[in-house]
C-alpha cells in the first residue's frame, strides 16, 4: 500500500467524542469514597446511561463500567475508510484476541457458557451472537472448531487454532496454547501494519511495545524456570530477556530507554506486580502524549483515544475494587 491513509475525517469525529472521557476532578471525586458514593457520583457523569441510582452491588457497577467501554469502542473503527480502517481495525482485533483467548480457556476448563461470555468484550469482529455460539461449546476442541469455521479472531490466526490445539493436547500446556495463538495474531497485524507504511506507525509501536511488556513479565515472572514461549519481539530481544532473569536490566533499559527506572525498581523490589503497573502506565502515558500532540492526519488519534478508554475503564474498576490505594491514579488521568 503505497497512498497515504487519509485519518483526517475519522480523526475529527473521534477528537468530538473525548469529552465524554471523565477528566481529573471525575477520578478525584471517585478517589477514596464507598461504593455507594462512588455509585452517586458514576450515575450523575457520563456512565448515568449504565446505572441506576439504586444499582450499587458490586457486580452490578463492575457491569456498568464493561458496557461503558464496549460503547466507547464500538464504531471507532466505523469511522475510519479504506487504508486508514485497515491500521484502526487492529486496535480492536487486540480485544478480538482476547475474547477468543477467553472463550477457548472457559471451554478447556469447564466453565458454565454465561461465565464465558461474561468475559467477552464483542467489540471488533468477534460479535455477541458469534460469542455465544462458540461459548456454549461443550469442550475445547469444539471450541477450536467453532472458531476456526468462522475464521475469528481473524482469519490467520484461525488456521493456526487447529495446530495450536494439538500441541496443547500432546504437552498440556495451556501457556504455550495462548501464547502460540496470540503470536500467530500478532504476526498477522504487524504485517498488515508494515504494509500500511509510515502513517500506522502509532500502532505497530503500541502492538510492539506491548509484545515486549508481555515477554518482559513473562521472563521475570518465575527466572527458575525455563523461559517461557514468548511473542514476537518488539525492540526487546530474547537476549536483552536473559539478562533481565539474571538481574541485569540494562540491555533491556537500551531497547526501552523509558523503563529505566521501573526496572531498576524491580530489580531492587522483586514486585513484578508493581513491575506490570508500572509499564502500564507507561504505554498509556505515551499513547495520551499521542493524542495530545501527535499528528492529527494520522493514527496517533485512535491510538491515544482506544488507550484512554480503556486506561479509563481499568482505573475505575481500581477505585471501585477497593485496589486503588496501592497505586497512584494520578498517573492515569488522561485529559
């Protein structure tokens, strides 16, 4: 593809949609109050359309944060023509992978059909109706099937299900599954991403910032053990990965230069907990820097926007949860 993605209409309609994103004093209300209070204030700002003034159980808020994002990210793609729609898709073929990750774990553990679709977000090609055929499979390899006839998550990856699951039948492995489908995903966009040239750029970044976040915590998470089997590499190599097992951050530090300090952190604490947050916040901040002052012709919009509901979505499960207090939500403010 060699014509520049035109990102300018779709650009403008998603920057018209910001507003409905809760600014700072909305996460510094909901900092530090009780459920019910946090219930009053969510039902006076943007969730009011998914909550009800006496709806403050638990499951029931929780369920209101989830729909507020799947309407915020449904469309996005819808917004965006041709070339441009081709880089965007992929921001939403990231919860694509995760829905069927979800599905095919729920079908190999035995997991009741509602569960399953509990944990899906339905918001790129992978629909409701869709998700719930496949959710009421009655094993994994019926799963897998399933997936496979309707080509999902994407059509490459689809292939690769049917390989992938006798691999986990012959080792029993459920890690090296996941990690085999998500490679098998993740090699398809970045090669749509490179083919959409200079203007995707903002997404392949986040998908390869993203690959070495996940191999990093991978790496670290048990350094006895064997190293697991990884996704495809971003800056970060295998190498840089060794090093970081033994306790030394440094080759690492120089493909990332930004995690300087939160691995040096962790190799004082050990906090791989800490560690994952930390990176996070990290990928988010530069995604909002995108949105902030990154080029309004290109994808540096959807990028920024996708991250901040989602940041957004995270952040308030956090306060509602009861786990904020360990983190700094300041960090997330995303306006």
């Amino acid at each position: 593809m060699t014509s520049r993605p035109d990102f300018i209409a779709g650009n403008t309609r998603l920057r018209a949609r910001l507003p409905a994103l809760l600014d700072p004093a909305g996460y510094d209300q909901l900092a530090g109050v009780s459920r019910e209070a946090a219930a009053e204030l969510l039902a006076a700002s943007t969730y009011r359309p998914y909550l009800k003034r006496d709806q403050v159980g638990d499951h029931l808020l929780l369920d209101a944060v989830g729909e507020r994002l799947r309407d915020l990210l449904r469309g996005v793609r819808g917004l965006y023509v041709g070339i441009a729609r081709t880089a965007v898709a992929v921001l939403l073929a990231r919860h694509d992978l995760h829905d069927a990750l979800a599905l095919l774990r729920g079908a190999r553990t035995g997991q009741p059909a509602t569960v399953r679709l509990a944990a899906v977000m339905g918001i790129g090609a992978l629909d409701q109706p869709t998700a719930a055929d496949i959710a009421a499979a009655p094993d994994g390899a019926t799963a897998v099937l399933r997936l496979a006839t309707h080509r999902l998550p994407d059509p490459l990856t689809a292939r690769a299900l049917p390989a992938a699951w006798e691999q986990y039948e012959l080792h029993d492995d459920p890690d090296e599954f996941e990690t085999t489908i998500a490679a098998a995903a993740i090699d398809g966009w970045i090669d749509r991403l490179e083919r959409v040239g200079r203007a995707a750029r903002p997404v392949l970044d986040l998908v390869r910032a993203e690959c070495d976040r996940a191999n990093l915590l991978a790496a670290v998470r048990d350094p006895a053990m064997e190293m697991p089997r990884l996704l495809p590499p971003g800056l970060v190599p295998e190498s840089a990965l060794q090093a970081a097992r033994r306790g030394d951050p440094q080759p690492v530090v120089a493909a990332r230069p930004g995690w300087r300090h939160h691995l040096e952190q962790h190799v004082r604490s050990g906090d791989v907990a800490a560690l994952e947050w930390d990176l996070d916040v990290a990928m988010w901040r530069q995604a909002v820097r995108g949105l902030r002052r990154g080029d309004p012709l290109g994808a540096d919009i959807p990028v920024g926007y996708v991250l901040a509901a989602e940041c957004e979505a995270r952040t308030i499960r956090l306060l509602l949860s009861g786990l904020a207090p360990g983190y700094d939500v300041r960090d997330l403010l995303v306006r």
